[in-house]
DNA sequence: TTGTACGCGTTATCAC
DNA sequence: GTGATAACGCGTACAA
C-alpha cells in the first residue's frame, strides 16, 4: 500500500485507458448498446477488474439518461401504519409487478415531511405514484406537476388530466349494506374507517363528514346510507383488529340498543366486532351479522368466512404501475376504474328477532 | 408534429439569464448555501416562476454533490411477506428515525433480481442496508461491496470490516427454555422459522440444519436446543398466526405424544399455535404452556400476555439508520450487539401431569 | 468496429 | 454579495 493520498474511484475514463481504448467503447462494453469485438471486450473488462471499477455511476448515468430508474411511492402518515394495513402491503406488491417492465426501483415517501430533506421536490424519480387523498396529497401534487413528473393517483382525486385507479367504493359497500336489508336486517350499526387526521374513535355525524379528507371513508359510507340512512355509524381510528374490537364493544355494550347487524368498513374492523361479540357471548351470525370490506385474507381468523367486498387490491397497485409505465414510455396515461366483488360469507344471517 | 413541441424544460442557467444574474448566484438562491441580497433573491425567485423553472434538477445536483440522499433497504423475498411481518415494519420504523439526521429516502429492494434492471448493482443509491442473511445476500454484498458503498447487515454476518446489528438470538432463546424448564416442563416441542427458501412446513433434521440458510432460525434454534437438547423441532413456512396454527395442530393432535409446552420462534406463530391448542379444547396455560419470541404487540391477541422474548426491533432498525448516518458522514461504522430481554407472560405454567 | 467531442444541469471554488 | 469557471462521470451523435 503506497502513499495513494484521494484513492479517487476509478472512472470509466480510467478504464478506457488502462485498455488502451476510447471511453465510447468501455461504456458501449457496459451498456451492451452495441457489438463489440470479444477481444477489446475482454481488455476492457479486465482492466475494470484491475481498477476495482464496478459499473457506470449511477447518478452520472440518469443525469445523461434523464432517468433515474426510481418511482416514488407517497403514502400518508407513518410508514409502519401504511404496511400494517393488509391492503396497502396487496397494493404495493401489485405496484411491484405493474413496474416490473421498468424494472424500477420503488421509493418510499411519506406524505408529511416539509423540511428540507428528501422530499418529493429533491428525490431524483421519474414519476410519482400518491396513494388515498388527504389535504396533504393536494400539497405533494402541487409539487409533483412543478416538476412535471408523471403522477398516478389510487384512490384519489387530483383534478383534470391526471389518471387515477379507481374503486367503486359506493356501489361496492351499498351492494353490502343490501344484502344486509334482504336478509331482513333493519336494525344496523356502522363501523367506518378514520375520517380525518384526528382520527377520533367517535359517531359520525354530518358536521364530520361534512370535513373529512379520507374520501375512501366518506365514499363507503355514503354506500351504505343509501341503504339504511340513519343507521349509527362510529369511526375508528385506523383499520387494525383491535380498532374494530373497541368500537364493536361500544356498538354493543347496551343490550336494548344493540343492533342485529354491523357492517365495517374493513375487513379487519370487522374482525374485531366479530371478537367483541365472542366477548358478550353473542353467536355470529345466529345473534349478530358481521359483514366487511376489503376481501383480504386476515391471518390467525381461523374458520368463518366474512361477508365482504372483495376490492382488487393487488390490481390496483398493478394498474398504477402500468400507468407510470405506459407514461414513462411517452404515452398518455389513462384513468382505470376497478370494481369490487360481493362475497358471501359465513358470517351473515337472516336476524334472529 | 414539428420538431419545436418538445419544450426543453428551464434549467438554472435560463433562470439566471432571464433574472440577469450568474448561474452560481440563482444556484445559491435556490440551496440557501450562502447570503443572497433580498432584491436579487427575488428577481431570480421571479423569473424561476416565470419560466416555471421548479428548482434544481436532483439528478444533476446528485452527480455534482456525489450524493443522491437515498438509502436501498435489501429484504429477502417479496416485498408483501416483508411487510407482513410485524418486526421489519417496526424495524423499518425505526431506520427512518435512524436516518432521520440525513432525511434521506428509502429504496426499497429484494433480494433476488438478477435481471438488468434497476438492482442494486445500478441504483443511485449513498449507502446500503441488508437485512437478513439468506445465501442470496452474499451476492447482494458482493456488488455493493464493488460499488464502495457503505453497508450494515442487520442480523447477519457480512464478514470482515462490516458493521452489523445483531442480536443475541441464541442467548435469547435459551432463557426463554430455561424458563419452561424451570417451570418442571421435560416434554417440550419448538416451532421455527424457515430454515431457508423451501419454507417447508416438516420436522427438523440435523441435516436441514447443515444446509439451512436463515441464520436467525438457526441461532434460536441452539439457543432452545442447548436446555433440551432432543427436543422435536417443526419448521413453519414463516411468521404467521395460520402457520402456528398448521404446526400447532401438528405437536398436538396425538394425546398420547403431546408435549406440556410448545415454544415457538416468534410471537405470531406462538399466537397460532395457541388457537390450535384452544380448538382442541386445551387450556393455556393450565393444560399446555406457549412461548413465543419477538415481544410485538400482536394485532387482535387480547387478553392473554405472551411468555416471550422481547426484542428491540425499533432499535434494531434505528441502530442501523445510525450507522448508515456515521459512515456517509465519513466515520467508521461499527457493529452494535442488541439484546433481548425475556418477559414472563401469562401462556406459561408448571405442568399438571 | 473504434475514437472524438460535446453536453447533460448543477455546484464548489475562488476571485472580485 | 456576486460572477466566471471548472469539474462531476457518463452516453452518444458523428466522423474515421
């Protein structure tokens, strides 16, 4: 080991001349952009190897491109919350698979970060994908069509020209709410999803709704009063089991007022309500109907079959991404509407009063 | 279509023109790097609106600074099973916050591309996190290491002159089984994790130990064996509460071979392993003890607490995001031991035969 | 098939 | 406080 003071990494530059070639060359035998001759191949190659060059810098490479190879992927609030969901984690892999011919790489991205750092104004991306709808979105897309970067939005609004993967939310929870009303349930109780950042375990009342920013939320309950309008409604706080037990309790504590259906607005609200009437005793569905939203599979529920709407949770996250590929390519990037599915289950019945 | 329609977007050195100043002026307008007379601030300020100039191209600026500010974050499989499991989200919760002091992004990568695309080996990236070590990490390693960049392996061994967060698996696990032991249990059955990327669900044999590839299946595994050494051993596919469940079902269904206690590899497959155990109408702890590892708030448990294991999975994660911090500040990374602390829940007793 | 030359858009440095 | 200049490392027309 001499003196070697910067060891300055090798360039391609260095590797052109350490073989006795150009630098078009070296970088043509890296990028495979065209036929070399086996011999000067080899050369190239071994005088890498010699110089420790492992490949093209990154960063100097996207600058030349103009591309980076790295979609951002903004979801709200924390990140653990986003991949506790079971739904987010379905959509992401989609994603995954809708990239998998730009063989990019996926940038996590939370909604909320205004300092300095790597937020979306700074993060070299080639397009954005920006999941649910908060006040906050609003704030990230001003961003993102200053850079004018590609943008999908799941779930979301974001205004003319901006394609969106869709969910018929509404129809999808109303066609639950009606297979709830045929089997001659008129006494129901709602569990919804949280309706704003505050995400208060309270009833819904139109003065909420009335500010609500999560449009999932207010989408699937306007499904389900469609159906059974002056049902009572509580919002949980965030789409976990345990969510779902604590307002399920609340829902049936008083004998007298308890409802012989309750519908939620996740799957795994639902699982909760379902674990809080286990708690009281009460049989599911002989003495309570217990339908959900999502059609996830839960893990550790075991037997019963919840009653759901099945959302195309990996498809969507699939359609996002062929979105931003389609557009990447420079084609126009379309809006996608998916729908749900209704699915039967074991868990609602006829009620039994 | 004209040649003229593509509209090359603004770049700095427009704003400056059209601001009459010098690009390196409208450059430190824009990094806040140096003081700016408020007159000249704003008149570039103006133009940069003017021209709809949305700031410094973060590709370019990467190359000059030699820094992208993201950080790849290697998992082993897909994405989804990742994130399935509860201990990487509060591991990776805990990396943003290590990181917090770079504000650096996340890139999210797997384990097992090879294809061109965007892998590891060409992804802008300032540093590396791998976490777990399965056979394919070493190839990860190798080009990373062949990148320069800096690494840290979270629970696994990169050899010489990486720093890792580790944690005392094997100690661990050991006094979890000293626990039972001293409780009087003799008649005890484990339940693993994968041992590598079959993720059989099948008994294990000293040679599915010689040739399994998951370092922490294989450490606890020591730990649990080094107080009862003949114990019956089943690997699950992975962590899950329906996993526990299949291997539970597996240990318990003979009366005649049931063990008095089960102790499982994490805190899901213990959950499930608990249901088994209630389906056949045994009580825990009373008629069966369950201990699991991990320490993770299990989503829709209830009221029993789990005999377990606690592991910093936050701190885990914020460990690395630290060293990560330290090593792109120019200091030497270095290698941090974590460990465990065991927690006596209510899911074990003495047993009653 | 190989080499030359230029530009991608920015920022650090140093004069002024 | 402001300006000129030189890299940063690479890809790719274009010429040979």
């Amino acid at each position: 080991m001499s003196t070697s003071d910067i060891p300055r990494r090798a360039t391609i530059a260095d590797v052109a001349r350490a073989a006795g070639v150009a630098t078009s060359t070296a970088s043509v035998v890296f990028s495979g952009k065209a036929k070399v001759a086996p011999a000067t191949r080899e050369r190239v190659l071994a005088a890498a190897a010699d110089l420790g060059y492992a490949g093209p810098d990154p960063r100097a490479a996207s600058l030349r491109r103009g591309r980076s190879g790295i979609v951002a992927v903004v979801l709200e609030g924390h990140l653990r919350a986003a991949f506790l969901d079971p739904v987010t984690t379905a959509m992401m892999d989609g994603l995954t698979d809708g990239l998998a011919s730009l063989s990019a790489g996926i940038l996590l991205m939370r909604d909320d970060e205004h300092g300095e750092g790597a937020s979306l104004a700074n993060a070299p991306v080639d397009a954005v994908v920006l999941i649910g709808c908060s006040v906050r979105t609003k704030a990230s897309l001003e961003i993102v069509r200053g850079r004018g970067l590609p943008v999908v939005v799941i779930e979301g609004d974001a205004g003319e020209g901006i394609p969106r993967i869709t969910l018929d939310n509404t129809e999808a929870a109303a066609d639950v709410a009606r297979h709830l009303r045929d089997l001659g349930h008129t006494d129901v109780a709602f569990v919804t999803l949280a309706l704003d950042p505050a995400r208060e375990r309270i009833p819904v009342t139109p003065e909420r709704i009335a500010t609500a920013t999560v449009d999932v939320t207010v989408d699937r309950l306007a499904g389900m009063r469609s159906v059974f309008p002056d049902a009572l409604a509580i919002s949980a706080s965030g789409s976990l089991i345990d969510e779902g037990l604590l307002v399920g309790r609340m829902l049936l504590a008083d004998p007298a007022t308890r409802p012989t259906a309750i519908m939620a607005q996740s799957d795994l609200l639902a699982v909760g309500v379902i674990r809080a009437a286990e708690e009281l005793g009460l049989r599911v569905p002989e003495d309570l109907s217990v339908a959900g939203f999502d059609g996830i599979a839960v893990d550790g529920l075991g037997g019963p079959v919840l009653t759901t709407s099945v959302q195309p949770a990996v498809e969507k996250g699939r359609a996002a991404g062929e979105q931003v590929a389609r557009m990447l390519r420079g084609e126009k990037g379309e809006t996608q509407h998916l729908t749900c599915r209704f699915r039967v289950g074991t868990t609602t019945a006829p009620p039994s009063r």
